[in-house]
C-alpha cells in the first residue's frame, strides 16, 4: 500500500517552530540562521522508504517554513540542509545526512550506528574536514507529526509547598524492569511507573515527588554499544521535546497517562533535563540534528578556532545559551513539558552551563533571567546541580530566588561526619541546620539546599556503607566514577556474612537516612536506598543498563524490609513535624514568650554549646532543640520543641537531657540504634547513654500531654 502523495508545499508560517498540525495539514518550520535551503523528507509508515523530497519555500528571519496541504498526526519526517561544509569557519551543513527536527514530538525507530551518520570522511588523514556524501537515512530515527486530543478529565496537580516535600530521584527502567506486580508489557516503560504496583510503594513511603532521570529523547553511545553496554541514564540528548522511545510501551500519550496517575495518588513529577550538552560531540562527533541544521549557532565555538567546541560539560560540545534562537528553543521545551505534559519541575544537568555569559557563569543570565520572568515557569519546582567543568564552574549558593541547588556540601559533610572523620562537626551542623551560610541571601529559603546523602551519580546507601574503593570493573573503564567517595567498609570489602559488620552497616545507614530527613532544607532520597539497593560496589553506573543498576524487587531481605520500615518512621517524623521543615533560616532568634530560641546547640550537658565544642577536631556528638513553637508556620498545628542527638564516636556518651519549665520530660521518637523500640518517656535532667555510632530523636512532653503510645 503506498502512502498519501503530496504535490508541493505552501509557503505556511515561521511559527510556531516544529511540525504543527491544524486538522487540515501541517505547518514545517525550522530556524537556520546559515542555511541556503531546507528539505523537507517525508517516509512510508514504516519507516523503510523517503518517499518525497520537498524544500521549504518560506525563509522568514531566519526561519525556513512551508505548509503540507492533507498531512496528519502520524506522518514521519526529517530534514536535509544544504549549506557551506567548512569546519574551520564553524559550518559542518551536509545535505546528504538526515536531520532530526529539534522540535519534534516524537521519534519512531532507533539510531544504528554507521560511518554515514558523521558529516566527515572517517579514517581520512585530514579528519573532520573531508566532505561525507553517503546518505544516513536508512539507519536513523524518524520525527513523527503528534496530533494533541488527549482528555485530561478533572485532574489536578498537588502542587506541594517546597517546605513539604520529599523528593525520590528514580530510573523509569529501574525502578519497574524487576517488579513482579508490574505488567510485563509495561516493565521498563512508563506505563510501569504509572502502575498501581510502584504507586503503592511510592505513596506508603511518604514521598511527594518522583524526580525522573532523563526522558528526552536520547540515544547509546556508539563505544558503549561495541562494548556490549548502553547509555542507562540517558544524559545523552538527542531532543528536547520527544520522550525516549523506549520507555514507551504505546504511544506518547503514555507519558500523559503516567503524570495523571502519579497526581491523582499526590505525586507530583520532576524531569532532569540536559540541555547543557547534546548527543553531537565534539568536532569528531556525528552530525545527527543541530551540527547539521546550524552548528555554529547551536554549539559554543572556539572563537579563535571555530572548527573547535567548547567543551565545559565534558561531553565535547557544550550548547549556545548566547543565541536568542537556541534559548527560545530551550524555554518552548520547558513550557511544552510543563503545560502540555504537565510536569511539576525540572532539574538541570550541569546548570552552571546554561547560565553562563562571555565573561562566565552569571547570576543574571540571559538563561535565568528568561526563567525567572516567565509566567509558566515561575510556578514550577527549579532544581540546579550548581557546576559544571568548565573555569569557575563550581557556584553552589549563586542561583536566583526560586531555584533549589544539589548541595554536595551537604552530602560530604553528612558523609565525613559519621565515617568518624576530624574536624567536622561544625560543617556537619551548619549542614543539618540549612547551609545558611550559602543559601541565607537574596530573600531565599531553606529549600534553596536540596539535601541529599546519595543520588544516581555515586554510590547507593547500601554501597556506601559496604566498599572503601569504587569496583567499575563492568564498565569500559574501571577507573572511571569519583575516587573518593567517604565511604567505609567497616571491616569487609563487600558483602559479608560477619553480623558484627553487617550491624554496623545497617547503623549507619539508618544514621545518615535520619540526618537527611531531620535537616532543613528540601530533602532527596535515592531510588531503593529504602530498602538497601546496591550496585556492588559500582559508582558509575551509567553504561550498565542490567541488574546492576536494576531494582530487585523479589530478592528483598528481613533486613531490608526492616530499613524500609525505619525509612517509613522517618518519613512520618518529618511531615508530622513543621520544626523540620523551617521555611526561614534558623539563627538562634528568640520570641518575647519563649525562653528557647528557633535553634539552639547543646553539649552533652544539655546546655548550649560552647566555643572549645567547635574548635575541638575531635568532637563527634552534639544535639539540637528545635522551637516547634516559633518555627511552624501558622497554617501548621500547634508544635512542639524537638531535640535530636547525634553521636559519630564510637563509644557510648552520656548526656543529660535539658530542662525547661512546664514540661514533664522528653518522648524519645526514634533511636537509630534500636529502630524497633516504641516510643518511651525520658525525664528531663536526667542522664542516659547515647550509643556508639548513633542518633536519638525527641519530642518535649508539656504537662498536659497524654502519655505515648508504642507506635
């Protein structure tokens, strides 16, 4: 059967950019300011045969366009631009290669790898700069035309206040590949995400927010597939506006389908977005969609150099947030995620890249200016990871009002602390209390530091606790990942069956999971930390798309149901209590009709801590009173005073817990070194042990309150 035959193309309109369907045919625009023509190429259903090559007639500012009279949702296209091949003024056009449209909706087929995807002769002694005439097409994916019908209903986003949320950065492969209740069909996909088996799981541990690791559209490194590996995590664009093929088991829809669900249950839906860098490469690399449709506006260049990227992302090309065209490319993809799929957030890869000027990074980017004005975007989470590779690349604390920043000072502190590290209680302090030092300007709240002890980058909990060393062996370079993690084997390299480590491991674990969730600031926890994931000891997982990174559902120990049931309490403990969750900077400030101030430090005496506390390089153990009473916003129930223990030696210390008038004593909440102990009254001014290697929490016990259940 032969498809429809179109005659011609009309000349159509300069925008909106992309394929956009009107029920009566489709409008084609793409934005070169160096191309000399464009073509458009359309494909049989099944993606085996170019059956018409038609250029664009219209060529408004910079925009070529044209209109296909009769074409509908479902039609498969690319393009083909005819321009200059001169690598050394920074022009790489090559009409014999097949085009992505950087705006398309959705992509149909997979990239196989071939010679003919790069715009040069490889193997030729002059490189880059010998003209490739082989055509692509027949090994590439295809855009597909997307019709917009999708039915909503009734639905409605959570919308969470920062102050209130729990984020759980997860893989959709890896979070749903290994579930036994998910539908086979739907594993691996967004389907599976959206099933009422990972849904449970989600909802009963207490999250408020799934952060997805990258679901544009993106594709496997050549290398990575001849050495039998892929690209797992997905930071490896090859469009912003399509979703990844294969997490879909239907249609683009299903992405849709998925953010309902996750809604209708209270979950709201963050994407890592990389719009730093691109599947492209560096000069060497393949010319797949913008090298080929105008490289030397959508890449930064070398100015002395064009032939030459920029390369501050580490991936050989960094993308050209300086060009009007590549920035209004990237805030269309933000608006289209968050209006048309409906998304809650985005985290950045690499943000220091998108907001960088000629001169460097710059708080008043034309990137963050653009975002900060934007009607859309103003009302959705924004999550930086604050540094790139490039000079100065590292700007933790820099972004504007309204962003939230991954704080790995926060995540080394935390992990230094309970290794047993010198020198490090007042950085771990000044960490459990909000990094005020960093993020206290600008009128910025203690959700400006996401917190977070572990993430897809580095070890799992589990494997944090278990490996001294990284162990890559299964990746193409073993000695790739972070050398230096701060992490601890206690006693055995792995996993052991010696129960005297074993419990030291769980220990500790339950010790930096209650760190995490009693700190102010937005808190983070890494897919399957809940229940002791580990990835052997392997800290840079992104090629192993396998049971490495996998979630492993059915082989769940006693022991990890038992963290999943702590990780549970702790969760509790934090939305229960506004005192964990300050939505101003704690500095000691005190209230005409309290005697405790928001934050105070105690010693082990139960009295404020002191000067020779801080300066001693050896000091492991120091609480915090928490004043319920002056930090719970009004729209909080009435709160209480908390008081948490933290103790990094490893010996028992005894404390004494405070006194203050008009209470009976204290509840002991949560005791990292006996997770399963029920609740139990503690007299004020009286003295206990604080064991090794372990944190106590405790809630004040006015005389008026009734006596505590077990829970």
């Amino acid at each position: 059967m032969t498809g429809p035959q179109f005659t011609g193309l009309e000349e159509g309109n300069p925008m909106p950019l992309g394929a956009t369907c009107d029920g009566l045919g489709v409008n084609f625009a793409l934005f070169s300011a160096h191309a000399e023509k464009v073509e458009l190429c359309l494909f049989d259903a099944r993606n085996q045969r170019e059956t018409h090559r038609l250029a664009l007639p219209g060529h408004t500012d910079q925009v070529f366009h044209g209109y296909l009279a009769q074409a509908q949702p479902g039609l498969l296209y690319g393009y083909r631009v005819h321009g200059p091949y001169a690598p050394k003024q920074g022009h790489r056009f090559n009409h014999h290669k097949l085009l992505l449209d950087p705006y398309a909706r959705r992509l149909v087929g997979r990239l196989r790898w071939s010679d003919a995807h790069f715009g040069y002769r490889i193997g030729a002694a002059t490189q880059d700069l010998t003209f490739d005439t082989r055509n692509n097409a027949a090994r590439m994916p295809k855009c597909s035309v997307v019709g917009d019908n999708f039915a909503w209903g009734t639905h409605r986003r959570p919308a969470h206040r920062a102050s209130r949320s729990l984020i759980y950065e997860c893989h959709v492969r890896g979070m749903t590949q290994l579930h036994p209740d998910v539908p086979e069909a739907w594993r691996g996909t967004f389907a599976g995400l959206a099933s009422d088996a990972v849904i449970d799981h989600l909802v009963g541990l207490g999250v408020t927010a799934v952060e997805l690791m990258p679901v544009h559209a993106f594709t496997d490194d050549r290398h990575l597939l001849e050495n039998g590996l892929r690209n797992y995590w997905g930071y490896n664009s090859l469009g912003f506006f399509a979703p990844e093929p294969r997490y879909l088991a239907e249609d683009v829809e299903e992405f849709k389908r998925m953010v309902r669900r996750l809604h209708a249950a209270g979950l709201e839906v963050i994407l890592d977005v990389v719009y730093n860098h691109t599947a492209e490469g560096n000069e060497l690399g393949p010319t797949l969609s913008f090298k080929g449709i105008d490289n030397k506006s959508y890449y930064r260049l070398l100015d002395e150099e064009p032939r030459y990227y920029v390369n501050e992302t580490g991936t050989g090309n960094t993308v050209n947030f300086a060009h009007p065209r590549v920035l209004q490319m990237v805030m269309d993809s933000l608006r289209y995620w968050a209006t048309e799929m409906r998304v809650d957030g985005f985290r950045f890869d690499l943000a220091t890249c998108l907001a960088r000027e000629p001169w460097g990074f710059d708080a008043g980017s034309g990137f963050l200016d653009a975002v900060r004005q934007d009607p859309v975007l103003q009302h959705v989470k924004l999550i930086a990871e604050p540094w790139d590779v490039g000079p100065g690349g590292h700007q933790l604390g820099n972004f504007p009002p309204g962003w939230s920043e991954w704080n790995d000072q926060f995540r080394d502190s935390v992990r230094r602390f309970w290794r047993g590290d010198e020198h490090l209680l007042p950085h771990f302090a000044r960490a459990v209390a909000g990094s005020a030092e960093t993020f206290d300007h600008a009128g910025r709240q203690p959700s400006a530091s996401l917190n977070f002890i572990t993430s897809h980058d580095g070890f799992t909990l589990r494997d944090l606790v278990s490996y001294a060393h990284r162990h890559n062996e299964a990746n193409e370079d073993p000695q790739d990942g972070h050398e230096e993690n701060y992490s601890a084997n206690y006693g055995a390299e792995g996993p052991t069956d010696d129960p005297a480590v074993n419990a030291m491991r769980a220990r500790q674990a339950r010790n930096m999971l209650l760190t995490l969730l009693v700190s102010q600031g937005l808190p983070m926890m890494l897919m399957g930390d809940e229940c002791g994931r580990s990835q052997g000891g392997n800290n840079n997982a992104y090629c192993q798309d396998n049971n490495i990174s996998w979630m492993d559902w059915e082989n769940l120990a006693e022991t990890d149901h038992a963290l999943l049931g702590f990780v549970r309490r702790l969760v509790r403990l934090r939305h229960d209590h506004a005192a964990l969750r300050a939505e101003h900077f704690l500095h000691g400030d005190r209230v005409s009709s309290e005697d405790i101030p928001d934050i105070l430090w105690i010693d082990t005496t139960g009295g404020p801590a002191g000067d020779e506390l801080w300066r001693d390089p050896l000091a492991k153990v120091v609480g915090i009173l928490l004043n319920g009473r002056i930090i719970a916003p009004r729209s909080e129930p009435p709160e209480e005073i908390l008081l948490v223990y933290f103790n990094a030696a490893t010996n028992g210390v005894e404390i004494t817990l405070p006194e203050f008038e008009g209470g009976r004593g204290w509840l002991r909440l949560i005791d990292t070194s006996a997770p399963d102990a029920p609740p139990v009254e503690l007299p004020a001014g009286d003295s206990m042990i604080l064991p090794e290697h372990s944190a106590t929490v405790f809630a004040f016990r006015s005389h008026g309150d009734p006596p505590a259940e077990p829970q």
